[in-house]
C-alpha cells in the first residue's frame, strides 16, 4: 500500500512540457508512479481536482532567517506556494551566517541557499560607525 495519493490534480509535467489531470502515488517519501488513475488506495489520499500539482518550485529572493528585522520562518511561508527550495537573499551576512546556519540546521523539508554581498545582513549595525 503506498502512503500517500493526490487524486485529480492538473499534473505540471516540466519535462514534457504539458499539464494533464491525474493521479500521484508516494511510497516511502518518494514518487512511484504518475498516470491518470491509480486505482489502489493509500494511508492518506488528497482530492486535488482543480489544483495544480508541481514540482517543488524554487524561490530565488527570499528573506527567511527569522532572526533578521525582515526575515520570515522559511517552512511557514514557502509550503503554501510549493516552494521546496530557497535563496536567502539579505537576511544573513558572513559575520552572523554561523547563527543562521545553524537555525537552517533545524528546519526539517525546505532545502536553503544563500546569496549575500552584505557583512551582515539585515539584523544589526553599530550605532557608532555602522559595523555588524
């Protein structure tokens, strides 16, 4: 029995470039089959008629270090949209990255990238001169 079946969505297929309505079957966190209907039954089955069904999108411009004045908890905003992947792009900066690596280290399904030509990051400046 597999574990999971989305039923009746409109299955984005980037390879063959078309969108056609059908079924998704997952086994052990992966996928194991993809036409358009399955006829066995799941643990947890989806009604997905009139969603669309993607592969994780990936977001280039995300600010998701929650510990930044405008970052945001990545996991909280990125499932709702289909990201699976993201790119911090200002939230962190090579003089706090130990830190955010290791908040990164505690979320559990959004794979992370960051791209950062700040010191710091958005979080913190010196009164004084303007240094993290």
């Amino acid at each position: 029995m597999e574990d999971i079946i989305i039923r009746n969505g409109l299955i984005v297929d980037v390879e063959n470039e078309k969108i056609a309505k059908g079924d998704i079957s997952v086994k052990d966190g992966k996928i194991v089959k993809v036409c358009s209907y399955i006829e066995e039954h799941a643990t947890s089955e989806i009604d997905a008629d009139g969603c669309y069904v993607t592969p994780g999108l990936i977001d280039h411009h995300t600010h998701i270090y929650p510990l930044a004045a405008i970052g945001t908890a990545g996991e909280a905003v990125c499932f709702g949209s289909g990201v699976t992947t993201a790119v911090d792009a200002g939230s962190t900066g090579c003089d706090n990255y130990e830190q955010y690596r290791g908040w990164i280290g505690m979320e559990k399904v959004i794979n992370y990238a960051v791209y950062q030509c700040l010191q710091c990051g958005f979080i913190y400046t010196s009164k004084a001169d303007g240094r993290c």
